[in-house]
C-alpha cells in the first residue's frame, strides 16, 4: 500500500470459510484511494473466520481474517484468540481515531471564502487523521459531514471528497463562481459565429525541462509529465478563470481542479478525472495518474472516474510526440497537450551555442470564454515555473 495510506476497503473476499488456502493464492481484494489489489496468502492454510466484511473498511495493520494449520480446531481457543485480537483493535482505533470537539463559530466565513458554510453546533465525531487533513486542504467544515462510512461512523476521506463533489453538482457557489460572458467574449462569439469559424484556439510554448527532468528519478518514478500537471494544478488554483466550464452565457470557474486524462486503449481514448487533484504531491499525483490509466487499460474503471473536470490534459510522450494539438472536452474551457523532450539550440551567454532539452507545451482553448492573450499569458507563466529558476516542481 501507499505510504500515506491509513484504511482501505476490503471489497470482496475471494475464499469462503472453511476453505483451503495455498501460499500465493488470492485471498481477497482491497481498495484504497489511489489503486484497487489482491491480497496473497503468505502461507499454506485453512480461512477459519472473517473477520472485515465486503465493503468494510480496515485500517493498516489490523486484522481481516484468520487463517489455521488445520481445519479442525478447537472453539474456545478461536474465542480467546477473537477476544485479544478485539483488545488490539481498539487500541488501534483510539491511537488512530480522533474525538474532537467542533467549537461553536460565531462568525462564519462567507460561501465565497469557504466550501462550505460553517454550523453554529457542539458536536462529537471519529475522524481519521488523513480525512482531518484533506478537510484542513480543501477547506470543507467537518461539521458538515454528520456520519461518515467508516466504522461506527467515523469520517473517512472518501468522506470529505464526496462532500466536495455534492456542493459541486449542487450549485455555482464556493467551489466555483458563475459569470456571465463579458462584452469581449460576445463580441468574440458573434465574430466566430458570423464567420462560421472553428471555436477553438491554441498557442504553443516551449520551456527548459532541465529543472523537470532533475526531479524524475527512477527511484520515485516521477515522470516529466507528473511534474507538469503538478505545476499546472497549482497554478490553476491560484488562476481558477482557466480551470472553468462554459454552459450557455455563463463561465463557471472553479477553486479545484479536477484533472481530466487522455489513456489510449484498444477501444480508442478514454477519458477518466482525478478529483482535487491540487490536493496531492507530485509523487502521489504520479501515482494517480499511473493507475488510472492502467485501469482504463483493463476496462477496471469506475463510471464516477468520468465525471465532470475541470481542465484536461493530454501527455503524448510516450510515443515520442514533441508537437501537436489537444483536443478540448466540452463543456471544459482549456485542455493542455505535453510533449515528448527534445533537444534544443540556444545562444549561449559566452558565445557560440548550447543545446538542452526541452518539452513543447500546446494549450487548446475555447474562444468563447477565453482570449489568445490570457491563454498565452498563463502557458507563458507555467513555462516559467517549470524552467530553472522558478518555484520547486
């Protein structure tokens, strides 16, 4: 499991019990957030009780199940062993849970500062450190939440991320803004409309990858086109008039980004979203991007995989492609194409030339909502933060 993984759900046993078990047979599948596995026996035996059922959730390091030498044996045994196994548990859950007590706000932020509008109440609930964190990030009011998925109701983060996505399909508000067009993007679609002309627009911009290509190592397994959409979602929050969504006459633009993937399969491209995608570190982005395309590979994806982005990305360079044009995915303003790296010549500062490499990035955007000197003015500012000199990747 990942290195931040605290839980995972254990979505179906594949043994029943009283079954015979052999040293690296399946045992049963576990989902986490970042990838869904099987679980191998590490030894030879019989799986005399269950203990986490399908579709419960188990932190790391407890207990799912028991497995014997032998299939006969002895029940008051299996009860002593149940009762120490329950005594570990629950010291498991209070070093892991928290019990806290939401203050009472007497002064509410405003929906336009806060995902959520924080509740004048008292209250008690279990929530998971990893949930309380992705809470702090994205600014959602865990009082809010009233009973989590976990066990005994405990708040899980699966918990908070659907919290987020329900106030997104809600209405225009926190998460994202509706306004309406301005005078230049009527004038702009009146002008495309009247010469029948295509709706998008695209600008290119090549930026120094020596910075990005420092930071993928083969022991993090970051790969150039991580470091690129980590950088991206971070400059999308701070710019959110690019991370929007056009319906009719209005723009609706968004606090988070939800990232929107292309993966080849043999079926042809399909599309899956990671949520909150500001929310991750580049490895763990990495990560993300990693096995949702695998899962598309295998048709293993989730019809909620596809929903809604915000922004999409198209990274071409595994097939050695230093140039082409994204395709946009309506209703999503922009989609950003990244390239595979080349070399490229420059003057040098002592004279003479110099080549380095170089990753060309191609911004695809809709007419209708953004202008060629905001697109140019944004790839410009990301190929900034990506060359040597700017921010860390």
């Amino acid at each position: 499991m990942g290195v931040s993984d605290e839980s995972a759900i254990l979505s179906k046993w594949l043994v029943r019990e009283g079954e015979r078990v052999r040293k690296g047979q399946p045992v049963f599948s576990l989902e986490t957030d970042k990838a869904t596995f099987q679980y191998e026996a590490e030894s030879d035996g019989f799986l005399v009780r269950i203990l986490t059922g399908e579709g419960e959730e188990a932190a790391v390091g407890s207990p799912v199940g028991i497995l014997s030498d032998t299939a006969v044996f002895e029940e008051s045994e299996l009860e002593t062993l149940l009762n120490e196994l329950g005594k570990t548990m629950e010291k498991q859950l209070d070093h892991t849970e928290e019990t806290v007590d939401i203050p009472i706000e007497k002064n509410p932020a405003s929906a336009a500062e806060h995902v959520f509008v924080q509740k004048a109440q008292n209250a008690k609930q279990k929530v998971s450190p990893r949930a309380r964190k992705t809470a702090n990030e994205l600014g959602v009011d865990l009082s809010a939440i009233h009973t989590g998925s976990g066990p005994d109701g405990r708040v899980i983060e699966r918990d908070v991320l659907g919290a987020v996505q329900r106030e997104v399909t809600r209405k225009a508000c926190g998460i994202y803004s509706g306004r309406p067009l301005t005078i230049a993007d009527r004038v702009n679609m009146r002008s495309i409309y009247a010469k029948e002309a295509g709706q998008t627009g695209f600008v290119g911009r090549v930026f120094d990858a020596r910075k990005v290509l420092a930071g993928c190592t083969p022991q993090n397994r970051l790969t150039p086109g991580a470091v690129v959409c980590r950088e991206l979602v971070r400059l999308l929050v701070k710019k959110n008039d690019l991370n929007a969504r056009r319906h009719g006459d209005k723009i609706y633009e968004y606090n988070t980004v939800h990232l929107r993937l292309g993966v080849e399969t043999s079926l042809g491209t399909l599309k899956p979203v990671i949520r909150c995608a500001e929310a991750y570190t580049a490895d763990e982005l990495s990560v993300l991007m990693r096995n949702a395309s695998e899962r598309c590979k295998r048709f293993a994806s989730k019809p909620q995989e596809f929903q809604e982005g915000t922004f999409s990305v198209a990274d071409l360079s595994a097939y050695g492609v230093d140039c082409f044009t994204p395709a946009l995915t309506p209703p999503e303003l922009c989609a950003l194409g990244i390239g595979a790296v080349f070399m490229q010549i420059k003057a040098a500062e002592r004279g003479g030339i110099e080549a380095y490499p170089a990753i060309r990035l191609t911004l695809a955007y809709d007419r209708a909502g953004v202008d060629a000197l905001r697109a140019a003015g944004f790839l410009n500012e990301l190929a900034l933060l990506l060359e040597p000199g700017g921010t860390e990747p």
